[in-house]
C-alpha cells in the first residue's frame, strides 16, 4: 500500500473530469467571496446538513429529526448564557 493512501486501489480521475487552471481560481475565488453571502439561517441549514452527514456515517441511529432537536437545544442554552 502506497503511503497516504487508506487502501491500494488507485484513482485517476478521468482526462475530461479535470478542470483548467482558470476555472480552479474561479471557483476558489467564488467559494471565498461566496460564503459571505450566506444569510444565517444559510449557515444553520449547512451547519445542520454537515452534522447529519457525518454523525449519520459514524451512527445509524442519527436522523435529521434528532439533529434538528440537538441543534435547537444548543441554540436555547447558548441564548440563556448570554
């Protein structure tokens, strides 16, 4: 097994899958400039997203349903230590 790799199979991705220098920058440029205009309901939606798809691969058992609720809880605890 090559060293950084967590199995021996190889990927190559295909000639025409790869992107042009040009539109690399460009896409970086707008992911960068992009997430400021995320509204914050944008980024609960995300951060939301983000925890179901990983807690989701580690436990079964993680739904949408018990992120939401976990997620509201936080947001009333934080609210009160303010």
């Amino acid at each position: 097994m090559a060293p950084g790799y967590a199995c021996d199979v190889a990927y190559e991705t295909p000639r025409d899958a790869r992107m042009s220098k040009s539109d690399y920058k460009r896409l970086v440029k707008l992911a960068k400039t992009g997430a400021s205009r995320m509204t914050g309901e944008d980024r609960e939606r995300q951060r939301r997203s983000f925890a179901f798809g990983n807690g989701a691969i580690e436990n079964g058992a993680i739904t949408r349903r018990s992120v939401d609720k976990a997620a509201e809880k936080l947001a009333q605890t934080r609210k009160r230590n303010r």
